[in-house]
C-alpha cells in the first residue's frame, strides 16, 4: 500500500510507482493505491519524471510474507526532496 501525502510542495507532479523495475502505477497528491505482489523479496521505487519536476528515483527494498501488508508513505519537503519511507499509517 502507497501513500502520497497531500501538500502544496510537488501537488503538480504525478509519482510513478515501480515495483521490480515495472511500472505499475502513478499517484497524485493525497492519494492511495494498492498493489499485490508475490511472497517474497522485492524493490518498490517512486519516481518523478516530468518537465516542471525534479526528476527523482527512490527505492526501497522489502519482504514479504502471505497475507502480510506492507505500508509505504510518498512525502515531499519544503526543498522538493522526496521520500519514499515506511509508515504505520
């Protein structure tokens, strides 16, 4: 599960969502999505790749297990740095 916080700071750039090197998705700001991957090890990245945008890549590497949620949080600061962090929320 992804969420990208809602804010002024890069609400004009969608993030694109890959999950091992595959586009699966793109979130704008204050939105949720959902994605389902197999058992196991994988790497989920957030980027922004458009003309008025930094172009930014991060990426995190998890496991998981059946039946497990894994909760990750899209967040831009002040200085338009993105993260890509896990949350509890």
């Amino acid at each position: 599960m992804v969420t990208r916080d809602e804010g002024f700071m890069g609400g004009g750039c969608n993030t694109l969502i890959n999950i091992d090197g595959k586009r699966v998705g793109e979130i704008a700001s204050g939105e949720v999505a959902t994605f389902y991957v197999a058992e196991g090890r994988h790497i989920i990245g957030a980027e922004v790749d458009e003309a008025l945008c930094p172009d930014v890549l991060k990426e995190r590497e998890f496991t998981v297990q059946g039946g497990e949620t894994r909760k990750y949080r899209i967040s831009i600061d002040a200085t338009g740095s993105m993260d890509l962090s896990p949350t509890a929320q």
